[in-house]
C-alpha cells in the first residue's frame, strides 16, 4: 500500500532534521567556524579582541578584510575590567576572538572560556616558547602575562594572531601574510632599538622603579633593572613593607626617579616620594609609562609601536 501523504510529508521532513542536526553538529565539531551574521552583512571578518596592544596588531595584520574590535581602550586596567553587557554582545557576534592569556584578564577570563564552546577564541601567548616565559616565584606558580614588553615576544604574539586570522579565514591567507612579514620586520627593527637606546642609561643608574610589576619581560629583554610596587597583577595591594623596603632602594642607591602608569592609580608611588623626603633624600616622577594599556586613539602613543618608543624616550631622559 502506498505511503499518504502525511507519512511521505512526515519522512521528509526527519531527513531534513537529520541533517540540520549533522550540519549543526559539524558547525561545532569546528569551532562554530561559520562567518557570523555581521562577516555576512559587511563580507569582512568581525574580529575581537581585549587589550590595546592586541586589537592594534589585528587589526594591522587582517587589513582590509576584517572589522577589528577593541573592549579595552587607553587606561584600562585588564586585570580588574569586568565586561559590560555590550561588551557580551561583541564577543557573542565574532568570528574571532583574539585574548593576551596568561590570566591576564582576569575576571573575564571565565566568559571568554565559555564562549570558545561557541566562536573561536584564541589567547595570542600561545604562540610564545613556555622556556621564554617568566614565572616569577610570587606569582603562585603562574606566568608574567606582560610579554609585549619584551619585542621579541611579542613578535611571536604576532605570528599566532596572522595563523588565528588565516583559521577563520583561509581566503585571505597571502594578505595576512604579506600584512604580519611587514609589521614583523618593524618589530624587529624595535627590538634593536630599544637596546642601543637603554644602553644610553649608565649601568648603575639602569633601575625602573613603577607602580606594578609588570616591566620584567621588559628589564630582561633591555638589561635594566626592574622593580614594582605592586606584584605582578594589580589586584595585589602594596603593604607598608613594600613601601619601606623601595624607600630604603632609592635612598640607599640615590635613585633620583620613579615612574607612574597610565592605568595605574599614583597614590603608591606618591607615597614613596613621601617616605623618601622624610629620609631626606628628593626623587621625582621621571614620567607616565603605559603598561596595561595604551596610550589614546589617534596618538603615537595609541600603537604598539609608538608605546614602546614612549616608554623607552621617557626612561631615557629621566635616568641618563
């Protein structure tokens, strides 16, 4: 007897199900690679990120073929950023989210691990040598997440972030290519820079003194002495030890300057300035250093490169 039309409809419609869910089960079997609703609307790769440095490096290498979003903008601390509900809605909607790791980001680390079950999420310090990386014994068994302060480094953070963009968008291979070979060669050059311009300080008046400790890779990298108020995340507090143990530094070694961050709150240091007073001897703020964040939109400051060349000039002048 012949199927009616109800079972024929109702056969047709199981083999269609059957393989919506075998389509949605690939989808995310490969990362929910599917271009999102706004790569569709614009044909550009909509591509997240969360610090400065990162969203400035994306969106140099991805060009024209991608929509590049930073959350966090010039003085923000990424340590304490808490995501704001539009924020949510970014990373929901991207085809690539593109995050330093290392517990950097802190407390959004927790949603940035549960959306990689849905879009691809890439931490751009995996692409660095763990045997490069510094674990600082106070530091709870973890890694200095602060690696874009060693050049070097950060050229490796680059690397991974031009393979990110080529996963989620093979098409455009040889652009990200040709667009991370030439932002590689600048960094390069950098790199070298920043160690002749270092090398201008005399070696015993080579100490950074600032608010966190987040100059290490920095002070390996460049041979300068590196000491931070703070521990390595800024939601650390500085005891009053702290306080006295870099107040006996800079009266004991005549350390005439100490440095303030863009992102960090002064009160700290101020308060070395004034125990170093009480002990009769002057230091001064050699100047503001960007660390967690950059510097504005439309300035110099406000790239990778034009930060690091602000931190190096503004050392420079103060310790030589």
């Amino acid at each position: 007897m012949p199927p009616t039309i109800q079972q024929r409809t109702g056969r047709a419609l199981a083999r269609i199900s059957l393989a919506a869910l075998i389509a949605a089960g690939v989808w995310l079997a490969a990362g929910c690679r599917r271009p999102s609703l706004a790569s569709e609307i614009t044909g550009k790769r909509h591509v997240v990120c969360t610090i400065g440095m990162i969203t400035d490096v994306a969106g140099i290498v991805g060009g024209d073929r991608t929509t590049v979003v930073g959350l966090m903008g010039a003085g923000v601390d990424p340590h304490s950023y808490v995501a704001a509900p539009r924020d949510m809605r970014e990373l929901a909607r991207a085809d690539l989210i593109l995050y330093n790791g290392l517990h950097l980001e802190g407390r959004l680390a927790e949603q940035l691990e549960r959306l990689a079950a849905r879009r691809r999420a890439v931490a751009v310090t995996d692409g660095i040598d763990p045997a490069r990386l510094r674990a600082p014994p106070d530091f709870a068994g973890q890694y200095d997440p602060h690696v874009w302060f060693d050049v070097s480094l950060w050229a490796q953070a680059t690397e991974r972030i031009r393979d990110a963009l080529i996963e989620v968008d093979p098409a455009g291979k040889a652009e990200y290519e040709r667009n991370a070979a030439a932002y590689l060669a600048q960094l390069a050059a950098l790199h070298q820079e920043t160690r002749a311009r270092i090398a201008e300080i005399p070696r015993e008046s080579r100490v950074l003194i600032t608010a966190h400790d987040a100059f290490g890779y920095f002070g390996r990298a460049y041979d300068i002495e590196v000491r931070g108020l703070q521990g390595i995340s800024t939601d650390s507090e500085a005891s009053l030890r702290d306080v006295n143990d870099l107040v006996d530094t800079l009266v004991s070694r005549r350390i005439k300057a100490i440095f303030v961050e863009s992102s960090v709150p002064r009160r700290n240091m101020e308060a070395l300035i004034t125990g170093c007073r009480a002990r009769g001897h002057d230091v001064r703020i050699g100047g503001e250093l960007y660390g967690d964040a950059m510097g504005p939109p439309g300035t110099p400051e406000g790239t990778y490169i034009g930060m690091v060349r602000h931190n190096v000039n503004t050392l420079v002048d103060a310790l030589r």
